[in-house]
C-alpha cells in the first residue's frame, strides 16, 4: 500500500470527476480524501476478493482488469471489464463464492474502507445521493448484461457491444478480441465468425476500428438501456422510437 498523502490534490482533481463524488461540497471533499488508500497491482497478477476482507470501495486510478468467478462446472465466468474510473464495490461479490480480479493492465486502485464510506454517506446528503444513483444504475446493467449474455447469440453479443462504440462516438474496440470474447461468455473463434456475419450487414473491423456502410447497422442490436445515451435515442430511425 502507497501513502496517498503526497499525491492528494492530483487524486483529489480525479476524483471530483467521478459519479459518486459529483457536486459534493469542496471542503467535505477534500476532508474525506484524507482517508484514500492506494494499491498497485502489476499485469497479470490475480487476487481473490471476499466480502470480509474486501468491504470497500474501490475506484480505478488507472489500468484494467477483468472480475470473473467459477461457475458449478469449472467454467470462468467474467462479471465485469473494469477499467478507468470505474468503481467495484461489495455488491459485485458474495460471502458464497469468490470473485477473482485478474489484472490485465498494471493497475492503480484508490479505495476506502466500509466505516469511512458509511461516516460520509451520514454526513454528506449529496453523496448518499450518488451512491444511490450508481446502485442503481449498475442493477439495471446488470439486468441487461445478463439478459445479453443468456438470452441472444454470438452475433448479436458481438453487435450489441460494437453498439456501444457507436454510441460513445469512438468507433473503436477498447480492449481485444479475447478480452470481450470472455466477457461476452464465448469463444475468440465465435466473435471471428460473428465479425463476419455482420460484416454482411455493413459492419466491419478493420485494426479495432468499426466502419459502417450507412451508419445505423449497429441500431438493431442496441438495447433500451444503452440507447439512452445517444444522441438520436427515440428520434426518427431510432430503433426504439
């Protein structure tokens, strides 16, 4: 464990950023940062997290890694791709089993123990606020992630995801094939074969880029949830309109 002392005010500009300490009054802010943590994990380290010894909140200074347990037949199972400013919290593990975090990148954790989160939810209104709103929202992502994964076949996992370069206007691939093959619960040969598919309906891979012939190919695999945040959910076209 590193002492954050030293690198408060560039972990303080980071994290006023994220959503669960948006709009939380400056000087409470700064008061609270003082309990940070950090920990460094190197690629390809693995650590197991339990719902003892891991009740904290962990938000992601910088790096990648993937969150999977084992399933009753020895399959991984991935649960999370989590990278940049994302937050795992005790809500992604159970005292039943034990979540796995294979580090893919090196990676910076900041996080806070259980008794300093619970002391400034008390005393920060706007911040139990925002924690309430990212429960939330991380429920309703996993009611469509599973969905996803059960229900729809490898082509339509693989547009649904490339659906979300759309919408976040990159275009591009942010991991690699392998690594969203797994989180997609299929193998890298069936993301090959669904590529090729879509590549049929005017949507194409070209080094991690995603070209569309017209434009909107990717609107059909675009669930609810996901469309919200484009700029033409429910407009003419829209798939959900």
């Amino acid at each position: 464990m590193i002492s954050a002392k030293n690198y408060h005010n560039k972990y303080y500009k980071f994290l006023e950023k994220t959503s669960i300490f948006k709009d939380i009054d400056t000087n409470d802010l700064v008061d609270f940062l003082e309990t940070i943590k950090i920990k460094q994990y190197r690629k390809g380290e693995m650590v197991t997290f339990d719902s003892q010894e891991h009740a904290k909140c962990y938000i992601v200074f910088d790096g990648l890694f993937k969150l999977t347990r084992v399933d009753e037949r020895g399959d991984e199972i991935v649960i999370a791709l989590v990278d940049k400013k994302d937050i795992v919290s005790p809500m992604h593990y159970s005292k039943h089993y034990d979540i796995c975090a294979e580090f893919v990148k090196n990676t910076t954790l900041i996080y806070f123990n259980k008794d300093e989160i619970e002391r400034f939810t008390e005393k920060s209104h706007q911040f139990s606020t925002n924690i309430i709103t990212y429960l939330a929202g991380n429920v309703q992502k996993l009611m469509v992630n599973a969905e996803v994964l059960q229900l729809k076949s490898a082509k339509e996992k693989v547009g649904w995801y490339l659906a979300h370069s759309k919408i976040n206007n990159t275009f591009r691939l942010p991991y690699s094939k392998s690594l969203i093959a797994s989180y997609l619960g299929i193998k890298p040969e069936s993301f090959s074969r669904a590529l090729v598919l879509l590549k049929e309906e005017g949507i194409s891979l070209a080094n991690k880029t995603i070209n569309l012939e017209s434009g909107d190919e990717l609107c059909k695999y675009c669930d609810k949830v996901t469309g919200s945040n484009c700029r033409s959910f429910e407009s003419e076209g829209c798939a959900h309109a």
